[in-house]
C-alpha cells in the first residue's frame, strides 16, 4: 500500500505544479513491454516477439 500511496501523492503534486509525475511510464516503458511479453508468453505457454519502435 506505501507504493500506491507515493504514487498517488506524487501523481497528484505533478497535476498541481502541471508537470510530468517522477512515476511516468514513458521513462520505463520498454522495460513495461518486456514484462507485459514476459506474462504473455508465460500464459500462452510461446515465444512473444517484442515490436521495435
């Protein structure tokens, strides 16, 4: 729940000094596509192939 609530907090300081949150996707995002193709290969028991950008 600690995480969640930083996340949260931290979201909500960016909308009220209109900037971008410290917890933004666009910083991690290949490493959110490896996982997301990680849990998919997992459940569909094959080789996911990741997309380049």
């Amino acid at each position: 729940m600690v995480d969640r609530a930083y996340s949260v907090t931290e979201m909500i300081s960016a909308i009220n000094e209109n900037r971008v949150p410290l917890t933004d996707i666009s910083v991690n995002i290949h490493s959110f596509a490896m996982i997301t193709a990680s849990l998919e290969s997992i459940e569909k028991r094959t080789e996911i192939q990741l997309k380049k950008n």
